[in-house]
C-alpha cells in the first residue's frame, strides 16, 4: 500500500484528507507547518506528500522546493483554497503533479492521489 503524509496547518483539514484516503492509501504521518512535513518526510520516505500552500514558517512552496531536492521520487500534491492559481501553477513548474481546491470534493482528491501513481 502506497504511504503519505499530509501537510496542512489546519488540523480540521488533515483530518478531513486522512478520512478521504483511507483505507486506499496510508496515511503514516501528518504536519501542522512545513518544517514538521520535512521531519516527517525524513523520517518516515512517504510515497507522497499532500501539501498546503498558505502556512507560517515554512510554507508549502518552500517544503516542496526541499522536498524535490532531497527527495526526487516523492510525489506531491498541492492542497489550495481558492483564488490561488497563480500559487498553483507555480507549484506544478516546480514539481507538483497535481493540485485541489478546498473545500476538498472526496472524488477529485482520490483522482489527484491516484493519479500520482498511474505510470508506476
């Protein structure tokens, strides 16, 4: 089963993406800021990463430039409330394979998750 971790600094919304994918996949570990995801991603090498973009200290753009340059495999998806897009497609030039909109929709989180891992 593949691993992941979430990223957010809104533990209502880890929570709300843990229930979402789960039993799917297995979400091993959660973090409240960017410098907790990169401990965690050290720790514990998930398959992928569910990433905020808006959070103090390190935020998600941050975490993933370190992410892609620690760990090349690890498959990110961006996680942005609305009005973001210039922030989105950013992310994705800088690696992120995918991206949802909160208020999350079950169904489109399972399809970016799952698409991370269509040509494996």
């Amino acid at each position: 089963m593949k691993t992941g971790v979430i990223v957010d600094d809104a533990a209502i919304m880890r929570l709300r993406l843990r229930e979402i994918l789960e039993p799917d996949y297995s979400v091993v570990g959660e973090a409240g800021d960017g410098d907790e995801g990169l401990r965690l991603c050290e720790k514990l090498n998930p398959d992928f990463v569910t990433l905020d973009i808006s959070m103090p200290r390190t935020n998600g753009m941050q975490l993933l430039e370190k992410l892609r340059a620690k760990f090349p495999d690890v498959r990110v998806v961006m996680v942005s409330a609305v009005g973001q897009k210039r922030l989105v497609i950013d992310a994705l030039q800088c690696g992120a394979v995918d991206f949802v909109i909160k208020p999350f929709d079950p169904d489109r989180v399972r399809q970016a998750v799952d698409r991370l891992f269509e040509e494996c």
